[in-house]
C-alpha cells in the first residue's frame, strides 16, 4: 500500500473507531482548522468531544481527544500534522511505523494501530490501543474547539449535497 492509500485505510478504521455505529450522539469531524486566515494556521486531521452530560456544565467539562494519522516513518518524521491540541491526543499509525518511531513520541501522546483478528467465521480489522495518551492541558477553550468542529463537520454535509445535486442521491 502507498502512503496515500494507508493514510485513507487508517482514516476508515479511525472513522468506524470513533463512531462504529453512525450514531448522531457522538461529536466528531475531520479536518478541523484552527487560525484560519492567520500566518500559521493548523489542521487537526480528527477531533472528537466526549461531553460529562448534555447539561451546560457537563458540556464545559466535557474532553476533546485529538487524532492525528501517520502513515510512514517519514510522514511521522515531518514537521506538518502534530497538532496534539485536545485533552487527550493520539497518533494513528501502522505497526511497524510504531515500533521505529515509539522512541520519539511524547509521554503523554497515545498510539492507535490497526489489529486484524482471525476466526473461522470472519476476518476483522481494528484499531487498538498501544499506548495511552494522558491527560493533557488544552490551550483552547471547549466553545472554540466545538465551533471549529461543528463548522468542519458542516464542511462535509455542504459536500454531500453538493454531490447528490451533481449526481442524485447517494445509493446505499
């Protein structure tokens, strides 16, 4: 697989990770930029929110977790995409990408990596969990985190329709 390929591969696993049930209960958006229209403008590759409770309070006290995929040495080794701006962040990579670079990685900066479990029955990719991220201080208020996720996850709604006017409904 080439890098663009693994990247879309750990992006699907993330995506059924996150919300393995399409369930609208559950805040996520992809490519969520932050400083747009500043010199130095970034891009989370995933964002997720985990609120305490739908009350006022438990939305303020609620945890953004912070995805970011890479999917080789060199993309890891990079300078773009380590934007571990949430309370808790991970990096998605392949295995072996781990094992080379796990030396590297922050302390408090978790690592996904995709698993296939064998049955008779089925073969199944996941993503499992190598290394807990830790609580992290977020510089980011939770209003300014939801806002960049909600105009993101618009993004890809406003997308959507601008396809099935292109080429009628979607076929499921």
């Amino acid at each position: 697989m080439n890098r663009p390929e693994t990247t879309k591969w750990l992006s699907k696993l993330l995506e059924e990770h996150i919300d393995p049930k399409n369930d609208p209960r559950v805040y996520w958006a992809k490519e969520i930029t932050f400083d747009y229209g500043s010199v130095s403008p970034i891009r989370v590759d995933y964002m997720q929110f985990k609120p305490v409770n739908n009350s006022v309070s438990g939305i303020e006290k609620g945890d953004v977790y912070c995805y970011e995929i890479k999917s080789s040495v060199e993309d890891f080794r990079s300078k773009n995409g380590h934007n571990l701006i949430g309370d808790f962040n991970y990096y998605v990579m392949p295995t072996d990408v781990y094992e080379k670079v796990k030396l590297e990685i922050s302390y408090n900066v978790g690592v996904m990596c995709p698993e296939t479990f064998e049955s008779p029955f089925f073969e199944r990719t996941t993503l499992v969990t190598k290394k807990n991220a830790k609580r992290s201080d977020r510089s980011r208020p939770v209003s300014e985190m939801l806002l960049m996720m909600w105009r993101s996850s618009r993004r890809e709604v406003v997308k959507c329709k601008r396809e099935e006017k292109k080429n009628g409904p979607a076929q499921t």
